[in-house]
C-alpha cells in the first residue's frame, strides 16, 4: 500500500538519513518507503492524563500544595499510630486485669448457673419489655462468654503450676452443665451451689503476689505480651492506611513492576495501568480483611485505661512502647484545662498545679470571691513530664485533651467529609448534567429548572436546619452534613457537564463516533464524557475546600461531631475566649493550610487543562 | 538581505529590514520571524503569501507592535514607516500611529469587533480619539465611512449592533472603522478567509476602490494565491518566518524562481488539467521552535543538497539588469528553473 | 416531472418525493444516473425555531429544502454553494446524522435499494458502515483523548469485523494506505499536524470498508500544498476502493478538479446541476455564473470581467417568494418574484432551475 503515490513522494521529503537520527519532533506522518530492513519500533507519546500530571508537576505551588496535603492525609489516615494512648507493645502483668476477673467469676457464674437451673420458660416469664436479649439460648451465650472471658483472662496470667484451682473450677462447671440437662432438680441444686463454692474460693486460693508488699505473699503471675494499640486499629483504618503507603510509594513498585513483570514493553504498561489501580485497591483490602481478622478492630472505647493502671501500678510491666505523642484524643487531664502550649513560658506549672506566671493565675470567683484551688497535676505513665516543651505542643481545651492529639485525629473527620461529599455532589452533578446535555429536550428543561431551584436554597442555613431536625441518634449529624452537601452543591457540577456535553455532542468526533454506528452508551462514555471531566475535575478540588470549610463553620457553631470526637471546627469551638489564642490559631492554620493547597490545586488543574496547554 | 532600491523609484511607505520577532515557549526560543525584509510604495499593494504558521500575521501584528509581550518580542531589525523606524517608538507613539496612521482589519470580523457597543459608535470612537473632533461630528462621519464603504441605509445601520449585521456586512464596518481616519497604510489580515466567495469579490472590490480613491498602500496577508493574483502589485512569498521570494506580481506568477513557490504554484488546482494528479510539496511545515539549518526549506525541496544545511541562503535579486527587482533565496536557482 | 435523461428508468427519482408540508408548485432539480448507488429525493430538514415563555412554535429554518439527486457507482459528486445554503446539513441528514424532516434516501450498496430514512435504529448502525463522513476541521474531528490506533481501530473492533491482534494489524495496513507511519499508531492526535490528521480522519472512516463517503469541507482547511496532498489521497482511494463521495465544498477550484458532477446549492436548494466540464464551460443559472467569476484565479495577466453580486444571502427563514435569488440576481424579471421556476433540461445531464435559462446559458466568464 505504501507505494501509493502519495506515500512515495512523502517518502522522498524525508531527507536521507531522517529516519535513523530522528529529529526531536519527528515527522510522524511521513510514510517509510518500501520498509527498510527491521520494522521500526513503535512509538509512544503521553497520554492526556500524563500531560495533565506532568503540567501540574511544572508548577512549583501546585507541588508544595500536592505535597503538604499528601502529608496532611497521610497524619489523618496514621493519626492512630502517631497519637495515641494505647502502647504499641506491652510485655506485662495486668494486676487489675487478673484481680478484676478473679474478683468477679463468682458473680458471672451465680449468673450463669442460676438462669441454667431455672430453664426456658423461667427465662421468658421474667422478661421484662426494656430488656434486649429476647431469647433464652442467647441470654445462655452471653453468660457463659462472661465466665469464659473471666477464666481465659486469669489463665494468661497463671503459671502452668497455679492454674490447678481452676481446672478443678472447670470441670466442676462441666459437671454443672451436663446434670443441668438431665438431672433431677436437687442435684441440679447440690451442683450449683458448689460451682458457686468453688467460685467463690478462687478468690482466696489464687491471690497474685502483689509486687508492692511482697511480704503479703501469693501467686506469682507471668507476663504476657499485648499490642493494644494495633487491636484497636479498625478495618477500615488498616484499608486506608495500606491504600496511602501504596500510594506514596507508587513510584518505587510501579518501576519494579513496570522492568519485571511487564519487561518494559510500552503497549502492555498502558494496558495495565487500569489493572494497577485495581491491583492497589485489592491489595487494601485484602489487608484489612486479613487484619481484621487476625489482630485489630476489636476496641470499643475511645480511650484505654493502660497509662492509668501503669501509673498506678496495677499493671506491672517488663517492656512499654508507647507511640510519638502519647495522648489520646479523648484522654482528659483535667487539671491542666485550657493549658497553652507548654513551650511557651506562660504555660508553667509548679507542684502544685499553679501557673508559675501571675497572668494564668486562676482569678477569684466575682461572686463567691473564693480563688478556685488547683490540685496537683497528675504525670500519667510515658507522657512527658510536667513543664516538658513537648508535653501538650499545641496546648489543651477545656477538659485538659491533648490539643495536638485531637487535631491529628480531628483531621480524620474534617478531611474526610470534604472527599466524600465532593464524591456524592460530583456523582449526582456528572450524572444528571450529562443527561441533561445529552438528551437535550423536555428533560434538559426540567433538569436545569431543578438546578435553578437548588442553587437559590441557602445552602448554609439549610444544613443547619437538616443537622437540627434530623435526631443524632437516627443519623449521626456528621453523615447529615455530608449529605445535605452533597445535594445542595452539586449543581455547579451539573451545569459544568451540561454545557461540555452540549458542546462535545455537536463535535466532529462525536458526530464521527455516531456515523461509525456506535451506541449511545459508548458514544457517551468513551467519546463525550472523558473529553467532559476536566473541568469537573476543576470543580471538584474547589468543592472539597469549600466542603471543608462548611464542616468547619457547622461544627463550629455546635452543630457538628458529637463529642469527645474531634473535628477540626468543633476544637475551635472549644473556646471563644482570644486568651486561648492556641485552640483558634492551630486548628485555624490547618483549615486555611489545606482549603488553600486545594484551590491551588484547583487552579493548577485549571491552568494545566487550558486547551491551549501544550501536551 | 538589505531589499535593492533604485533611486528612481519613490521611496517606500512602509519597509521592513530584517525583522525578527520571537516566541519564549516551553520548548525552547521559537523564531517566529526571523530576517523578514520586505517593501511597500504608498498606492500599492504588497500581497504576502505563505501556510499557515509561516510567521505573515506575526509580522504584520508586529508592524503596529501588537504581538503579545511576553512571550512575543521584537528581538531585532527595523520597521521603517515613512522613514522613522517604529521600533524605537514609545507605547504613547505608538498609540497615535495605530488606527490613524496604520489601520488593521482581520479575518474574523465578528470577533474584531466589540459586541456591546453600535458600529456607529465603535467607528466614530476611533474618529473621536484620533481627530479629537465632537460626538456628533464623529456620528456624522460614521455615516460617511459607512456610505463609503457601500452599506444600504447607512443612517439606520449606524444604530446596530454587529450580531444584527451579516459576515460581508461586518468585514465593511471594520473597513469603515479602519478607513474613518483616512490612514496611509491598512494592514489587511486574511480579510476575506472568513467570506463566501460572492461576498469576498465584493469587500476585495471595495479595497481596491478605497486604494484608487486616497493612494493607500496596503498591507494584504493571505494564503490564497488567486486573491494576491489579482490585487496585489508586489508579491512577498514567506516560508517558515523568512521571505523566501519577492518579486512584482506578473513576473513572480509567470517566471517563479524557489522551488516552494514552484511548488506551491503546482499544488494549485486552479492550473492542474482535469484527471492529471496535483503536484505536491511532501512533507509538512517544521515547528517554529525547530527550525532546520540553512535553508529552512531543504526537508521538503526535491534539490536540496549539502550546502543548503551548511549555509542559509540570502535573498538576493535575480533579475537582470534593467529589470524589475525579483529576489530570491536559493543555492540551486538554475536546477529549480529546470523543475 | 423528472426531466428525462434516457437512463432514469429503475431509479426512484424526484418525481416520488413532495414530502414538504409546504406544497411545492415545481420538482427539484434532479438529474438521474443510470445505475446509482445513492438516490436522495425531496431531502428536506427544517429546524422549527422556538420562541417565548411556552417555546411556541413561531417558524422554521428551512436549511435544506427539497434537495434530489443521485450518487453514482465510483462517482463523485460536488455540492457547492456559500455558508449557510444548507450543503453541510443536506449531507449530514442524508446520513441521519441529523434526523432529516422530509424525503427519500435509497441506498443500492447491496442489490436491493435501502430506504435510508426508514431504518429502524439497529439497521441504521449496520448500514452505517456503508456510509461514512469525512470533516472539515481535523482539529475537532478527533477524539483528543484516544490514540490513533484507537480511533482507526474502534469502529474494527464494535463491529466485530476484527479482533485482538488481527485489529492491529490492519490498523497498521490502514495507517500506511493513507500515507501515516503505521509506528506512530500509539500516538495522540495533537501530535499531527492539520493534514496528518486529516488523513487520520479518512484511515477510520475507510476502516469499516464503506462503499460511500460524505467529504465535508475535507480539505478547507486546510494549507495549499497540504491540501494537494489529502485530494490527491481521496482520488487514489476511489481508483482503489471503487468509493463514491458526496464531496461538500465552497472551494470552487478543488471541486472542478476533483468531481465528476456537481450540484449547485442556494438557500436550502440546488439550482444547477450538471457535469463539471458543462458546468465550467456552460453555467446556466445567473447564481453559478457569478460564483465562477468571483473565484479569484492565480493568474495576474487575466484580468476577467467579473460579476459582482449585490448584497447578501437572505435569511432561510423567510426565504424570498418566487425564486430564491431574484434578490440578488442582475438579470431578474417580474416573473422571478412569483413564480419558483421548474427545472430547465440543457442537456440530458445538465438541468437548471430558472426562467431565463434559455437566454442565459453561455460560456463560462473564464475558463481556467
């Protein structure tokens, strides 16, 4: 074919040696001659994303913004790890574990024997209507979990040599459950009461050797070893967190894979880009099923009592690793209320829990004229000590939290309602805006109407209104704000694709997809709507800062997360007083850092989708 | 590169000698124009013809110092309009040159023109400005340019706005608006690109008696070698930011000396004999920011040889001696004449 | 009705079609082919204009407005008049590109003859393959975000006429029969330059091996010698594929070198049609001949006695009565006013649509 003569006269306007030393835009259409000896290789140009990326990475802004919110995700999505009052290792006694389990068998198991005496029909005689467990066999289940737990918890902290007293405690109970099936009631009694003997002397015979008056004698208990800190992380936390470390060392294994696996060639690395991102996706959440199953996602508390009985000495321990900053974000202190951050001189304390300076002296009540006393402050186990710098960086609220802490947890929220409500407004404006743009008609009127309507809603007042009236309880006012958000904002969206489909549908392209006999579908999906999402893109950066921002303002005002979960918005409401600047600036500081970084992006993405760009 | 002059001949309106006007782009220095010389007498025509990218707007845009600042700049060459080199002039000289002494009109006069205000008052504003005359003087003249310029009910016309004016009648009012303050030179840009032929015959026609009627040179930058064929006096042929041949019209169309114009001319429809296959120039234009060495033309000539890579060929006369001045810039002129 | 040529037997022609609501007094101009593969009678699409709060029904554009003719095996035929006398939408309706309002399409590709506009929407996609278009601006005429290969490839693929490697492959077999390096497949479109793309845009509507191809504006724009190079292109693929085109243009001088007949457009209908060598040498209508002698020739020592239209196109909403250029033509008489006038048969492949064709039909003011 090439030797048509169009394709021959080309091939002469290529000068002689042209095609090995090609020029750096190569002349790409010009058609070889007859082929000279080996094909030519294939060539490979960016594709449009590529380009995009690449823009954006020319602008040093739009790299720090990139950069500073990749880190500031990264500390929401690690805040567990970074800040928390959980020890990441602890090799140790639970004195208060042990003594509380042995204190309270005999009462689980009065418990458990009693409903097992008395039967079904006892059971449901009794039940009362504000009762939830509804049914005999699963009031059974919870009791006998309960002695379980009980004897599980004493077993860790015996030697093997002490444990005898309940294993006679054990087959006793054994004993119990078969007559209760099909004894008669006597010896149904007879048994009972001696499990409940033998419960009951548990207590005397297992005392542990308390290490603080050695004297008093007892068992010696074994140290066991616990990750506290990493059985709490959630499912959903381990996804996230195993997603970003993929993500931030995308450039180091998609290199691997790219040279290993796809040896390099271009056609098969374009193709499998797609497969990457499903790859990562997995790989997420194949982690946290794994993790779910193994370690974590088995805290129900926000806070854990480990640095109290540490610092008590009701756990004793061989070997503690706490985290970096060792506060949880709902862990009080409430003796240091309204702290300023402690490396400031104004924020120092002496023994007895007064600041050292006049100025943060507490005042005389104007009332009572009684100058409220200050207790000594408590140091709990790995935080650091007194008038440390480092002790509370950013200060504490009201109720003495960490401030550092709840702003690294605090992101959690802020940072995520931003995402997810630009994901719901982008889905419901890219969908009813295209088929506005496209279908055109009596639809595309009733769609831009319906927009005309929501945008005049006041979008503030409304979620306002919505987070009042939905109950707390029913939906958590978090998910409130997201939602209405979502369906307040997304005609902006809607507007952005309705016009780029009324332009794009009357493109040549698409007109040539049509004439090619494609269907709807694919000339919607392959040739209008990618060439669409650019500027929704724009947009949607755009949405998140403001997403962020109307987060903040609610949860300012009070109407956000309930307490003791933090959010961005609602540590700023902790104090309205400008003498506790720390709790305004911080948390201020990060709402304006990151609703800046993303309108940088925002525009980054604006300047880089320009048609006049050069790809 | 200097253009010949012969002292008989009256002295130029408007001479470009070796203007370069460049392009800071990402990839690299784009020499948008490089070494444009080129001349034009007052009641002339100077046709410049060339594809689309060969740097004839620039350096028109470049004449009336318009090209953008950054990423445009004049780097080098003078722009000598009658005699005084507008290069050195000041923005504030410029401001008085531009629509009162040089007039622009463009390919798109929808876009050209200011879609809020009346063509009335966009043409007496140019007048008011530059004449310093009254609003009602300025209305009247208005009136003139547009019976001038052939519009039917030109009282009524004044009043409208250009969306309510057809594509020919818009070229018009730029015309009038261009014309309102009887420049000595009028730049025209592709005028007529934009145009049905019918409609394109009549604007054409319109400039010539415009020309006729107040000795106007005029500036035409198309890439329609029939338009230049039948306006222009002098033809200016541009290829990749340089005047590759410039020669008076009869003589460029009869005796073509550079193996692009010979090509271009044989590209033409127009001369092809019906079923014969159009002759083509391969290849395409190179990128401005990439240029070839030497002769910017040698990867499409069919005789390009060594030397045209090594050396750029100037552009020198070729005619004879009592001839009209025809210069090219070419190594191989006789093996081009035996194309 | 349909003035006769020796040859109209088998063909539907005009004389079945007056499918406009307005009652037409007079046939369109239509000159029948022997053996057609195409035959449009009385096309019309009218795009209503809407108005006010209610979107009341207030008019129409009557941008094509009964237009017949006929495309023959291995023919081109040229639609030429100015923007805005409804060729671009003649051809694009004729492909339902746009849903034409009126007439008749019968496509012969296949033995029997296919009424165009009575295809259901699944027969219409199967037919479409047969049928292609080719754009003006190769700038918008592709898809930014696909690569070459892609956008050649993926008619291939949708209509399963190929698959996997086999896809490739002819991609690269396309690639090179329209002169692009079949290497620079996995590149975007930006990357070409304006007549590369072009060609970009012909090697997919050649993939689904259409047998008719609508050129719109193929090569306005695009640069001279360019230009050369792209119809040079489309003349080898007609010698090789045996392709007839509907070849839309304003450029007068590419349509004389490139068509077999053309067909002369004013306001929404042809008033001329006739073969090119008729045409340039015997223009019949007072509109063909002016728009012959304002075509600029690239010949300084011809200075030829032009014909200089007054005024404007009027608008095709309310077209002029009588016929449609009597506003602008120099030799109009009361008659033109009134009465819309039938076709003239000059020759048997040659009719004109006005009254004074038999005064008026003389040598071309020029011949190139």
């Amino acid at each position: 074919m090439s030797t048509t003569p169009t394709g021959a006269s080309d091939a002469r306007a290529t000068a002689p040696g042209a095609r090995t030393t090609e020029p750096s835009p190569p002349p790409l259409g010009v058609p070889p001659g007859p082929p000279p000896g080996p094909p030519a290789a294939i060539e490979y140009s960016r594709d449009y994303w590529d380009g995009v990326f690449q823009q954006l990475g020319r602008r040093r802004r739009v790299r720090w913004a990139l950069a500073l919110l990749a880190l500031l995700y990264g500390l929401a999505i690690y805040a567990p790890l970074i800040a928390n009052d959980r020890p990441y290792v602890l090799d140790a006694v639970d004195l208060r574990e042990f003594s509380s389990a042995q204190r309270s068998l005999s009462g689980v198991t009065t418990n458990y024997a009693r409903l097992m005496r008395e039967g079904e029909a006892a059971f449901t005689a009794g039940l009362r209507p504000e009762s939830q467990v509804r049914s005999f066999s699963e009031a059974l289940a919870i009791e006998r979990a309960a002695v379980d737990m009980r004897v599980t918890a004493m077993r860790r902290a015996l030697p093997d040599d002490a444990a005898a007293p309940l294993d006679e405690y054990e087959k006793e109970l054994a004993a119990f459950e078969s007559l209760a099936i099909s004894g008669s009631a006597d010896q149904v009694s007879t048994a009972e009461r001696g499990l409940r003997d033998t419960a009951r002397e548990l207590r005397n015979a297992l005392t542990p050797l308390d290490l603080r008056n050695p004297d008093a004698g007892g068992v010696q208990l074994v140290p066991s070893k616990a990750y506290p800190l990493f059985e709490s992380i959630s499912r959903a936390s381990a996804f996230f967190m195993s997603l970003w470390l993929c993500v931030l060392t995308w450039p180091l294994w998609n290199r691997l894979v790219n040279r290993v696996v796809l040896k390099g060639d271009r056609t098969r690395i374009r193709r499998a880009r797609r497969w990457k991102f499903g790859a990562v996706l997995g790989f997420a959440a194949l982690f946290a099923w794994v993790w779910g199953a193994t370690v974590g996602g088995s805290a129900a508390f926000e806070t854990s009592p480990y640095k109290a009985g540490l610092t008590s000495g009701d756990i004793v321990a061989l070997r503690v690793v706490m985290p970096p900053v060792a506060m949880g974000f709902a862990e009080t202190h409430i003796n240091e209320a309204f702290r300023p951050p402690t490396w400031t001189a104004l924020s120092e304390l002496d023994e007895d829990g007064f600041y050292v300076r006049g100025s943060r002296t507490p005042l005389p009540d104007p009332v009572t004229g009684i100058v409220p006393p200050a207790s000594p402050v408590e140091v709990r186990y790995g935080e650091p000590g007194l008038n440390h710098p480092l002790r509370y960086p950013l200060g504490t609220d009201k109720v003495g939290q960490d401030l550092l802490s709840r702003l690294l947890w605090g992101a959690r929220i802020s940072l995520t309602v931003g995402l997810i409500s630009t994901t719901l407004l982008v889905t419901i404006g890219v969908i009813l805006g295209s088929l506005a743009g496209y279908a055109g008609g009596r639809l595309d009127i009733a769609i831009s109407r319906v927009i005309e309507v929501v945008q005049a809603f006041p979008a503030f007042f409304l979620i306002l209104v919505a987070v009042a009236v939905i109950p707390s309880d029913v939906v958590p006012p978090i998910y409130s704000i997201v939602i209405v958000i979502a369906l307040v904002g997304w005609t902006g969206v809607a507007r952005l694709v309705r016009g780029e489909f009324l332009k794009l549908k009357s493109q040549d392209f698409v007109v040539a997809a049509r004439a090619l006999g494609f269907g709807t579908t694919r000339v919607v999906f392959r040739h209008i709507l990618p060439n669409a999402l650019g500027p929704v893109l724009v947009a949607a950066s755009f949405a998140v800062a403001s997403g962020i921002l109307i987060e903040s303002s609610i949860s300012f005002l009070g109407f956000g997360v309930k307490l003791p979960i933090p959010s961005w918005g609602t540590v700023i409401n902790e104090s309205r007083d400008p003498s506790h600047w720390w709790i305004q600036v911080f948390p201020g500081f990060l709402i304006f850092v990151t609703v800046f970084c993303y309108n940088l992006v925002g525009e980054g993405l604006r300047d880089a989708l320009d048609p006049r760009m050069k790809v | 590169m200097q253009a010949k002059s012969t002292p008989s001949e009256q002295p130029a309106l408007l001479e470009l000698d070796g203007l370069q006007v460049h392009f800071q782009t990402e990839d690299g220095t784009s020499r948008a124009v490089d070494g444009v010389s080129y001349r034009l007498r007052a009641g002339e025509t100077l046709g410049v013809v060339g594809e689309s990218g060969c740097g004839k707007s620039v350096t028109a845009l470049s004449i009336l110092q318009l090209v953008p600042d950054p990423p445009g700049r004049i780097v080098g060459g003078r722009i000598l309009f009658e005699g005084q080199d507008l290069v050195r002039f000041s923005e504030a000289q410029m401001r008085k040159v531009r629509g009162n002494d040089i007039a622009m009109i463009f390919q798109e006069p929808m876009t050209a023109l200011n879609p809020v205000f009346t063509v009335g008052d966009q043409i007496a504003e140019t007048v008011r400005l530059h004449r310093g005359v009254g609003k009602a003087e300025a209305r009247q003249r208005a009136i003139e340019m547009l019976t001038k310029v052939g519009i039917p009910s030109p009282e009524q016309r004044v009043d409208e706005y250009p969306h309510q004016l057809s594509g020919g009648m818009r070229q018009r009012v730029m015309i009038a608006m261009a014309m309102s303050c009887d420049p000595k030179l009028l730049i025209a840009d592709e005028p007529t690109t934009a145009l049905d032929v019918t409609i394109q015959a009549q604007v054409l026609d319109l400039i010539r008696g415009l020309q006729a009627e107040s000795g106007l040179g005029v500036l035409l930058i198309t890439h329609d070698l029939g338009v230049v064929a039948e306006n222009a006096n002098h033809v200016a042929v541009m290829y990749a930011g340089k005047v590759v041949e410039y020669a008076p019209v009869a003589e460029l169309f009869a005796r073509p000396r550079h193996p692009y114009t010979i090509g271009l001319f044989r590209s033409l429809p127009d001369l092809a004999a019906p079923g014969e296959r159009l002759q083509t120039i391969p290849g395409i234009v190179p990128a401005a920011h990439a240029f070839p060495s030497g002769c910017r033309f040698r990867t499409r000539c069919p005789i390009a040889v060594d030397h045209c890579a090594a050396v750029e060929p100037p552009l020198v006369d070729s005619a004879g001696p009592g001839l009209p001045e025809h210069t090219v810039a070419c190594h191989r002129l006789e093996e081009a004449a035996k194309l | 009705m349909n003035v006769s040529t020796p040859h109209a037997g088998a063909v539907p022609t005009g004389a079945a079609a007056a499918p406009s609501a307005l009652a037409r007094e007079v046939p369109p101009v239509h000159v029948a082919v022997p053996d057609p593969l195409l035959s449009v009678a009385g096309l019309e699409k009218l795009f209503p204009i809407h108005r006010g709060v209610f979107s009341r029904h207030v008019g129409d554009v009557r941008a094509v407005d009964g237009v017949s003719f006929d495309v023959g095996k291995r023919e081109t035929l040229s639609l030429v008049g100015e923007s805005g006398c409804g060729k671009t939408t003649a051809g694009r309706s004729l492909l339902r590109l746009i849903e034409p309002t009126g007439g008749r399409a019968a496509y012969f590709g296949s033995g029997a003859g296919v009424e165009l506009f009575d295809l259901s929407r699944g027969d219409l996609r199967r037919v479409r393959r047969d049928l292609q278009i080719i754009f003006q601006d190769p700038f918008s005429s592709l898809n930014p975000r696909m690569t070459v290969a892609n956008i050649i490839g993926e008619g291939l693929r949708v209509h399963g006429l190929a698959r996997g490697e086999a896809v490739d492959e002819q991609v690269a077999e396309l690639m090179q029969i329209v002169g692009l390096r079949p290497e620079a497949r996995n590149r975007f479109p930006h990357e070409f330059s304006g007549g590369q793309r072009q060609r970009i845009g012909i090697a997919r509507a050649l993939a689904l091996k259409p047998k008719f191809i609508v050129c719109d504006e193929a090569v306005s724009a695009l640069d001279v010698s360019i230009q050369a190079q792209v119809v040079n292109l489309l003349k080898d693929l007609q010698g090789e594929f045996g392709l007839s085109y509907l070849f839309i243009a304003h450029d007068i001088s590419i349509v004389k070198y490139i068509s077999d007949r053309i067909a002369v457009m004013y306001l929404g209908r042809i008033v001329e049609t006739a073969t090119t060598k008729e045409l340039f040498e015997r223009p019949a209508h007072p509109y063909t001949q002016a728009l012959l002698s304002a075509v600029p020739h690239p010949d300084p020592t011809q200075r030829r006695q032009r014909i200089l239209l007054q005024g404007d196109v009027p608008s095709p909403i309310n077209p002029p009565a009588g016929c449609h250029f009597h506003t602008r033509c120099p030799v109009a008489i009361a008659r033109c006013r009134t009465e819309y006038p039938a076709p003239t048969a000059i020759s048997p492949t040659h009719q004109a649509a006005c009254h004074l064709v038999e005064q008026h039909a003389g040598p071309a003011p020029a011949a190139g």
